[in-house]
C-alpha cells in the first residue's frame, strides 16, 4: 500500500496514547528504519514517519532495523544502526536513540 496507509494505524495508535496521557510525559516511539529489502521499508520513508509522528507529539525516536525476511542483508557491525538515527535526528530535528 501507500506510505500514508501504511503510516495511518500507527500515528492512529499514538495520536489516541497522546491524548489519554498527560501533556509533560514524554512519549517515544521505536521504528524499523530499514528492513534491509530492496523495495523494501527504507530510510526515507522511515523520516518521513518520524516527521508525521512528530507532528503528532512524539518527543523521541527509538531507531531499529531489520525484520523476519531471509531477503535481509544486513551489515552486523558495531553502530551500524547509528547512521540511521542520525539522518532522522537531521531531517526532523528530534531526538534519537539508535539500537545496538
């Protein structure tokens, strides 16, 4: 599906938690920044996600990646997750947390 409907359950999901709790706890959300699939879930659009929960009131982003495929290519060295949460740090001017 689109970037918007695959976005939509989610920012439902946190739009409804960040109105139930109060204004001065901070709420963060994790996201798979890649699933390290051509084609697949990428950096881009994991930005763009992180902007929308932004605007949502999210206050952080946990950064991961991968997922279940056996597709999945991914370079398992120490901070290889870190680039990821360093360009949404820079896209969205949120803070981040990187996996690993």
């Amino acid at each position: 599906g689109s970037l918007e409907n695959r976005m939509r359950l989610p920012l439902r999901i946190f739009r409804e938690l960040r109105d139930r709790l109060p204004e001065r706890l901070p709420i963060g959300v994790r996201i798979s920044a890649s699933d390290w699939i051509e084609d697949g879930w990428n950096l881009e659009e994991s930005t763009l996600f992180a902007s929308a929960l932004k605007d949502a009131g999210a206050a952080y982003i946990h950064v991961s990646s991968g997922g279940l495929s056996p597709l999945q290519k991914i370079p398992l060295e120490s901070g290889y997750q870190v680039p990821f949460a360093e360009a949404i740090r820079k896209a969205t001017g949120m803070p981040t947390i990187a996996v690993g």
